[in-house]
C-alpha cells in the first residue's frame, strides 16, 4: 500500500468528522439540543441491525448499514435540509439534488478511486432507493426522526407545521415500503399525537 493511498484515505475520514458538526432539526430524545449528522447516521445504521428481521424483502444488512454510515456525508457541504421544511432548496428539490451531487463527487473524489467509486455508487443506490437495500435503508433514515418526535411530544412538528397527511406523503410510504410492519407499528401513536395536536 502506498504513502498516498493512505493519505487519501486519512483525508476522506478527517474531512468526514465535520459531520459532526452539522445540526439537524430532529431533537435528541432528552430533548436538550439538536442532534448532529454523525449521531444520526451513527443511530439509523444500529436501527437498521435491530430492526433488519423487518425489512419487506430480503436484505444484505451490510450493504444496508454501509449506505447509512456515508449517505449524509454530502451533509458536510449542503447542509441538513429538514423533510418537513417548505420554499427555497426544499427537501428533494432539482437545487438540493443537483448541490448535493456535487457534495458527493468532492467528498467521495478524497478517496482513492477504487473507494471512491465504491463509495459513490453506495450513495448513488441510497438516493435513488429502487434496490430491496437502499428501500430498507431508506426507511430506517426516515422512520428515526418520526420515532423522536413522537418521543419528545411531538418534537419539531410543530416548528415545522407538519400535518398528518404531510407526514404520509413525505415519510410514511417510504417507511412502509421497506419496513411496513415499522409503520404499522407506529400508527396508533402517530394518530394520537395528531388528533390532539392537529390545528
């Protein structure tokens, strides 16, 4: 192994603790301050090692954890952008996507071109969330946030304006496509919290 292989890949992962630092809106479950994208990527690989006996088709949980632990990476550069928040480069948005792309070439383009290949079409296979994996992941980094808002009475929902239906739209079928039995789960306390809190 070479001195610049190393290198490289002592760069990738020095440059990969900034995410760290970058804030989420999803509030720890004390309730005490804002989670980081490290802790996050960090909690929704262990959720998808609890909860892979759930997924809606077979899996390979590896894959699996390996796309969770790098897909906020681009994060470093972008930014959190919330689900729930509304106008400007929102969630999902041709803005969003086309920055983040971007993140992702700087980002992964650290590594050595073997890993950096590997890397981006790991993180290619989450975004695009069409093979069994990247579903089941995908639902795993969308169902955590729902489970510490309903943690923390409701969370950031209400900062965010969040309906019922919005929460569906947005989250809830990406949830119940790779893990329905999860979604199912969660119903009767999801429509608890809205019928109470529901404006």
């Amino acid at each position: 192994m070479s001195d610049g292989r190393l290198a490289a890949q002592i760069a990738f992962l020095n440059e990969a603790d900034k995410l760290k630092s970058v804030l989420r809106a999803t509030k720890t479950l004390d309730a005490s301050r804002r989670e980081n994208s490290g802790e996050h990527s960090w909690h929704i690989a262990l959720y998808a090692m609890v909860l892979a006996e759930h997924a809606s088709r077979p899996i390979n949980i590896n894959r699996v954890i390996k796309m969770l632990l790098i897909h906020d990476l681009v994060e470093i550069d972008v930014g959190d952008v919330p689900v729930h928040a509304q106008g400007g480069a929102a969630h999902g948005s041709s803005e969003t996507q086309a920055a983040e792309a971007r993140a992702a070439d700087r980002i992964f383009g650290l590594l050595p071109a073997d890993q950096r290949d590997s890397f981006r079409a790991l993180w290619d296979e989450f975004e695009a969330a069409e093979s069994d994996d990247a579903v089941f992941a995908k639902s795993v980094d969308r169902v955590q946030p729902v489970i510490c808002n309903l943690e923390t009475g409701g969370g950031t929902w209400p900062e965010f304006n969040v309906t019922r239906q919005q929460l569906e739209d947005r989250v809830g079928w990406k949830v119940e496509k790779g893990a329905p039995k999860l979604w199912a789960f969660l119903q009767s306390r999801i429509a608890a919290w809205f019928s109470v809190n529901a404006s």
